[in-house]
C-alpha cells in the first residue's frame, strides 16, 4: 500500500505540482520567517493585518480569559456563546442585510449553504472560476446546476434562454472578487439580468469583505435589490481572525440554522476568535485610510511593471509552466521576497502563475523592490 503513495508522490513531483507543509512564523508589518529566512511576505490574505493588531489581539485575550479557551460543543447544543449575537448582528447591519450567521470557516459555509437553500427543483448557475469551497457545496447539493465561462454575460443569458423557464426557482452563484485572477464578478450586468429573467443571486465576497467598499456604497455591499438576497464572506482575510458568515434574510437563515450540515455538525468557534472579529470589524467601519491602503499598493505595483489596473489586492502573472512558477518564486524568495508560485490543480493547466497579495503593511519600498525584482527576472 504504500508504494502504491509513493508512486503518486513521485508523479506529482515530477509534474511539478507536489505541495509540501513549510513551517512558517509570521510577524508584524508583513515579515515571515521561512526556511531559516526572514522575508517580507506578498502571500497572505491578512490584508489589513489585524491578525497582529494590538486591539484585535487583546480583544482576544480578554474574552478567552472571560469564556475560556472553546465553545465546548456545536453551536445548536450550547455552544453559541453570546458573542455570536453580537457579530452577527454587526455583519448584517455592516451588510446591509436582514439577518446573519456565523460558521467554522468559510469553505464551511459554502459547502453548507447551498446544499441547504436548493432543491432538486431549482436551476443553480455558477462561475467557472468559483471557489473550490462552492465546487464543493454545488456537487453536495440536489438542484439541477450548469457552470457558465468566467464571467462571460452572454454565456449566461444563453443558459437562461434555453434552461430558465424549466424551473420555479433559478440561482446565480459569483463571487464579488476571483481569488486566483483578481478580478472582480460583473455584478451590475447580473443584477440587472435578474431583472428580466427572475433569479437570485448568491455572492461569494471572501475576498473583497473589509478592503473594497468598507461598508459604504460599493458592489460587494448589499442593496435594496431584493435579488442579491444571499453573501457569503470569511473572518479568516480581512478581518484577521477565523470564521465564515452568511448575511440574507431571516428566513434562510432559520433554514441554514435546521440545514446546513456543516454548521449543525460543527463546534462553535471559540469565545476569544469571535472577539477579534468584532473588534476587527469595528476598525474596518471606522479607519477608511487602512481600508483603502491594499489596493492603492495593488494599483502602484501594477504601475510600476505596465500591468493592466487592478480590480482588487490580488495581482497575478501568469507564466504558464510549474518549473516556471517555482523559479520565479524561488528567485524572489532569495532576494528577501516570499510570493506563492500557483499551479494546477489550483489554477488551469498552462495558467501556473505568481499570485501578489497586496496589504496595509507593505510599504512603497517593498513595493518598488519586489517589483524590480520582477522585472529584472521576466525581462
């Protein structure tokens, strides 16, 4: 038997694609110490870095001091310890939405979520490009469901013309930003096709919750459009903490609440981690100048190389070949620099790419540095 893992270990690593767990300490102002060197990291999703937030940090400490260390059982049991109250009436009120719900992770909530609100009734449309987390719930899930092209409008209206009137119910599934690419969903176009063909939107915004809108009129923050009725978000990126949510009406929520397996199935996160992520959200409401930091850092990058705008913190160069990415990633990380080389299955077959992550703790130097890195090594 194991040969048999051996022989599979050997294939990936010969296709370039083998993963290893490398122990990593992180530290403050985007500094990370791996393989003995201390680099400044371009691969972490903190991107306004509470997770080393003094505030964020003690908030933590006195609620575990208060409550203890766990939740101590599922949250339908008695685990949902009242600080859960008031998160998720922070997420909605911050959402623009009725009612909310907290899970153990994000990748929790997507396969919980859509299995729970579809049925073998409905019509449920998704990105090709969704997350693996929503992959996951969509192959869970009963209802009769159809990937259209990233982001490709007229391939959706092609599937609703020929599919739509078949059944009572229609979801679209997006996501407000794509986690491998950057981009963001073409939200508006949706929006106003729902209009004419009568479905739901469910919206993934892990990666623009906390650094695109702050709350304040932007895409990713709930309308009054009745279609936009569901968002998923993570604690785990902008918020720095750990944890996934759901913001919609109050009635799906009493379903996630009797449905979602991931969630009636799961132990409730601990007192000290639900603490953080008010504490988070309150900086996020009130400091629009970090908010806004990420992204301008993104935009300079971009700048810097002649690299089309960006969309969001996340910028990617594709470079096509894994032996390519890992090069790459290996050079940067010989320079002081660590960015994650991505490559399938993560990513498409010819697609490998370095996947930038831009942050509040980075500053114009490191910025300036890494891109001449870059470009020194692409030129």
């Amino acid at each position: 038997m194991n040969l048999k893992f051996k022989t599979k270990l050997k294939k990936l690593d010969k296709l370039f694609i083998k993963r290893e767990l490398i122990l990593s300490e992180r530290k403050s102002n985007a500094k990370i110490i791996r393989n003995n060197k201390k680099l400044i990291s371009f691969s972490c999703n903190d991107y306004l870095g509470l997770t080393q937030h003094r505030e964020v940090i003690n908030a933590n400490i006195n609620a575990t001091k208060k409550y203890g260390t766990g939740a101590g059982a599922s949250r339908l049991i008695s685990g949902n310890h009242n600080l859960y109250k008031t998160l998720e009436d922070n997420l909605a009120k911050f959402k623009k939405g009725e009612s909310a719900c907290v899970f153990g992770s994000g990748f929790l909530t997507n396969i919980g979520v859509i299995p729970a609100i579809t049925s073998k009734n409905d019509l449920l449309l998704y990105d090709e490009l969704s997350h693996a987390s929503a992959n996951l719930g969509i192959k869970l899930c009963k209802a009769n469901t159809i990937k259209y092209k990233h982001n490709n409008i007229n391939h959706l209206i092609k599937i609703l013309n020929k599919k739509r009137k078949k059944y009572k119910n229609c979801f679209v599934f997006t996501e407000g930003v794509f986690s491998m690419d950057g981009d963001r969903a073409k939200l508006n176009e949706i929006s106003e096709l729902s209009k004419t063909y009568n479905f739901a939107i469910i919206l993934d915004d892990a990666h623009g919750f906390g650094v695109l809108g702050n709350g304040k009129g932007s895409q990713f923050e709930f309308k009054p459009n009745p279609k936009i009725f569901l968002q998923m978000g993570t604690l785990s990126k902008a918020i720095g903490s750990y944890g996934g949510f759901i913001v919609a009406p109050k009635v799906v929520i009493d379903i996630i609440h009797n449905k979602a397996r991931s969630l009636i199935y799961t132990t409730g996160l601990p007192p000290g981690t639900i603490a953080a992520s008010i504490k988070s959200l309150e900086i996020i409401k009130n400091n629009k100048k970090l908010v806004n930091k990420p992204i301008k850092n993104a935009t300079f990058f971009t700048k810097l190389l002649n690299l089309p705008e960006p969309e969001s913190c996340i910028v990617s160069i594709i470079v096509k070949t894994e032996q390519k990415a890992l090069n790459i990633s290996k050079f940067l990380e010989d320079n002081g620099y660590y960015v994650g080389a991505i490559r399938p299955p993560t990513v498409p077959k010819n697609t490998s790419r370095l996947r930038f992550t831009f942050t509040s703790m980075h500053t114009k130097k490191d910025v300036i540095n890494l891109a001449n890195l870059v470009k020194s090594y692409l030129n």
